[in-house]
C-alpha cells in the first residue's frame, strides 16, 4: 500500500525531497543531477522571491516505510492573472516503476489543486520559466543538461494512463560547430548593423555588466518571452536575485549584448560550458569535492557548449539580430575548444527560434512534453 506524507518546508525535509532522485538515477548515464543546494532554494518560500506571487506544496510517497516518489504542487497566481486561467502546476515529479505510485502522488496534487479552486493542472512545470519544464519523451539516450530535465521513459507511460494529455511540447538541438561563420550569417550581421544601427557590445568585468545592463537584460528576457506557453513575468525582486546567480559565474566572453545607437539592450545571447559531466562527477553536491569538479567544468577543456539564453526585442526578431549574435560567439567557440552546441529546450512552434539552425549542421535529438488534465 503506498503512504502519501505531505512534507512541510524545512531545509531538511527539503534536501530529502530533492535527495530521492540520486538513488534513483545512480548509475544511469544520462540523468545530469542538479545542484542539490539550488533545488533546496528554489522549493524553499523564504529563498525563492517567487513565492511573492506562488504558493507549493510537497508530497512524497512510501512503501514498506521507503521512499519511491515524490511531487510538487504548484500555483502561480500572477500566471494565472496574465493568462486568465485556474491553472495548478506539478513539478520536481519522480517515481519508481509502480503505477500506484504515480496515482497516488498525481492525486494528491489533484486533491490539493481542487482544494485551491483550479480548473486544470499542468505540468512538469516549475515556479517560472528559469526552473525545470517540460517530460522528456524522446532522447532518452542522450546526455541531459543541467538546465532540464531527466527521466526514465515509463514517466510519460504512466502519465497518460492517468488520462493527460499534451499541452506543449519542446524541442531540443545539437548544433556542431562550424569552422568558419556561416556566409549567409556574415552577411545578414552586416545589413542589420547598418540598417538598424546595431553594434555588439562586450563586458570583462561582471559589476560592470550588472550595473549598466542586469535589469534591462531580464527585463528584455520578459518582452521577448511574454507570448510564450504559461510564461511568468519576473518580478522585480526576482530580476535582483537572478542578476546575483547568473551573471557571477559566466565567462564575459560567451556573453554578448546588442545595443541600438542610444545604447538600448535589443538583443542577448548567453552561453555557458556545459556543466553536464561535472555536476554527473559532483554527485549534486558541493563538498566533499564536488566543488573541485564544477570548478573543473566552468574552467577547464569542454568541448560542448550550453545556449543558456537567447532573446531579442520583438520588434527586432525574425530580422538578423540572431546572426548578429553567433557571429559574435562562433569564433569564441572555436577558441575555446567548443565542438558541439545545445539549444536547451524551445518550443516546438515557435519557427522563429528553430530557422537559426538551419545554417548549422544540427539534429534534434530531445523532445520533452508538458501534459494537462482537467479537475
């Protein structure tokens, strides 16, 4: 018989909750662990400025007194408001091969959604668009990043059979990358640079960087994302937070911003080493050495490279402003050793992301799946 608990919030019952997945995963090749520690923040309501607007709740399931799963309940009220929906989330969801394990912890969150007067729920969704989204559905052989999610292929098996069905998927690439710029990007960055008065501009130091443009940037982030499937509009506080997290650890080299002649953000694009192998060496965990391991990774030879975040300004997009960007990058991927790039997840529909690949010798290796049900 499974045994559904609620866990209350605490730093320990939260770095329990995060803990299950690694005995879960021990072993597997492809699942990336996140940083337990970031996981305990982000599910924390006195850590994760998101709950100025969310509200959780945790669930974990037993069976002869073990641990074999775990969810989370979700309420974004500002989505909600913007979208105008009564809409739950699940997320942080794992369980082991037992489908009355995963009905019992959908339920629950069903229960608890119901409870709260929401119509549907929907998920694997996080709090906002920065954490975790999406099940994945294809791609289970492929090594995952530290920005999605793994899971084993019986997930959305057990999902459907609890009559979900697909909300959203995204898609995921592998670019290589190539020995040279692309001509026809070379070209497009030279029309729009003159067209629009575009420039590139770099940074060598991260306080610099943070005062003249770490608002505008994830306030561009929230323009040029409004549209997208259940987006959440950082708040104020969040952007804070976000500044501190993201932009402490980036190399400045795979950062490039691109200004108008009045010097306005129109453009970002973001990348970092990807740090799949190093958090699979650190277990998720800081010490004893994982620290050495992540160090590792942020500084030493990779040659894989995470497209952490790309945005442009509407008005700007499906006009080459992309081409602006990578022929930035490129030839600091190739500098530093970079083969291969990962987009991370897109939505499937959305044309204006996916045509920029078409100049890159790509495959779309990863499909992940956001499913409904209504209360």
């Amino acid at each position: 018989m499974v045994e559904i608990r609620r866990i209350e919030p605490t730093r320990k019952n939260l770095r329990l909750f995060t803990e299950f997945q690694l005995d879960m995963y021990k072993g597997n090749a492809y699942y990336v662990p996140p940083l337990i520690s970031d996981d305990v923040n982000t599910l924390d309501p006195s850590k994760n400025p998101a709950f100025d607007f969310c509200e959780s709740a945790y669930f974990m399931a037993y069976k002869d007194g073990k641990p074999v799963g775990r969810i989370a309940g979700i309420i974004n009220h500002q989505a909600n408001k913007d979208h105008g929906s009564k809409n739950a989330r699940f997320g942080f969801i794992d369980f082991f091969d037992d489908e009355e394990v995963s009905a019992a912890l959908m339920k629950a969150v069903e229960d608890w959604a119901r409870e709260k007067g929401m119509k549907k729920l929907i998920g694997p969704l996080g709090f906002t668009d920065l954490d975790y989204e999406g099940m994945l559905i294809e791609g289970f052989d492929e090594l995952s990043t530290m920005a999605t999610i793994y899971n084993y292929p019986y997930y959305p098996k057990h999902i459907e059979k609890l009559g979900y069905e697909k909300e959203s998927d995204w898609v995921e690439y592998q670019m290589t990358v190539p020995d040279s710029i692309p001509d026809r990007y070379l070209r497009v960055a030279e029309i729009v640079k003159k067209k629009f008065g575009l420039r590139v501009l770099k940074y060598k130091s991260r306080q610099k960087i943070k005062n003249e443009y770490g608002e505008e940037l994830f306030r561009l982030v929230n323009e040029s994302y409004a549209n997208l499937y259940e987006y959440s509009r950082l708040s104020d506080r969040q952007i804070k937070h976000y500044i501190d997290i993201y932009l402490g650890l980036l190399n400045l080299d795979l950062v490039t911003l691109i200004v108008d002649k009045d010097d306005k953000l129109v453009g970002i694009g973001i990348s970092m080493p990807s740090m799949s192998k190093a958090l699979q060496k650190s277990g998720g965990k800081m010490l004893p050495m994982g620290w050495y391991h992540l160090l590792k990774g942020l500084k030493g030879k990779n040659d894989l490279v995470d497209l952490l975040l790309v945005a442009v300004k509407p008005e700007y997009q499906n006009k080459g402003v992309n081409a602006l960007l990578f022929t930035d990058l490129i030839p600091h991927y190739q500098r530093l050793g970079y083969k291969h790039a990962e987009s991370n997840p897109e939505m499937e529909t959305n044309a204006k992301v996916q045509n920029q690949w078409e100049y890159f010798e790509n495959r779309q290796h990863k499909r992940r799946r956001a499913y409904a049900k209504n209360l």
